[in-house]
C-alpha cells in the first residue's frame, strides 16, 4: 500500500487516540493541512513527542505524468483506506513522487 509522506506539526486534541494536525506540501507549492488519528499517520508517536516529525497518511495511486521539468508527479487519492480528507474536503493531491512511500511505515 502507498503512503503519502505528511508533517505531523502539533497534538489537536489529546482524548483517545489522540488527535494530530499535519501538513502537505503538494507538486505546486500549496499547503494543505489535516486534522487526523494519530495511529493513522504514525505508529511511532507518543505522548510526549517533540514537533514538527514526519508521517505518512495511506493512500491510493491514481496517476502519475512527468512535468515539463522532467519531474514525476503522482496523483494520489487519501479517501481509501481510512476517509483522510484535507481541512477543506480534499482526498486528492498531486505531489512529487519522492513523497510517496511504496511500502508499509
């Protein structure tokens, strides 16, 4: 399963299971921000983890095409497996390919 490499920025809410805001840099610059589980965008994080650190959020690979600078870009879609959608209802983003991880975290 792919997984879209995410930064965990701080704990949201701290009631079980916890609750963290993290963000995505996409292909083109633009910041998109998530409000998400804590087990979902990392096994490692505990209680008293230190941020920003990284995280991964599971995904689907929909596309992939190379831009005009040769770089590849993947197209991926966050609503399969787990419904992780962006603060403003996004499950689709286009990001560089090195930020997609093709194996489990």
């Amino acid at each position: 399963m792919p997984y879209l490499i995410v930064e965990l920025l701080r704990c949201t809410r701290e009631d079980f299971p916890g609750w963290v805001e993290c963000r995505l840099i996409d292909a083109d610059g633009r910041a998109h921000r998530f409000e998400e589980k804590a087990p979902v965008v990392s096994a490692q994080l505990r209680g008293d983890a230190a941020f920003p650190q990284p995280g991964a959020i599971a995904c689907e690979r929909v596309g992939e095409r190379e831009d005009a600078s040769g770089r590849r870009r993947v197209q991926v879609d966050t609503r399969h497996p787990w419904s992780v959608q962006s603060d403003t209802g996004l499950t689709r983003f286009e990001v560089l390919a090195s930020q997609v991880l093709e194996r489990a975290r």
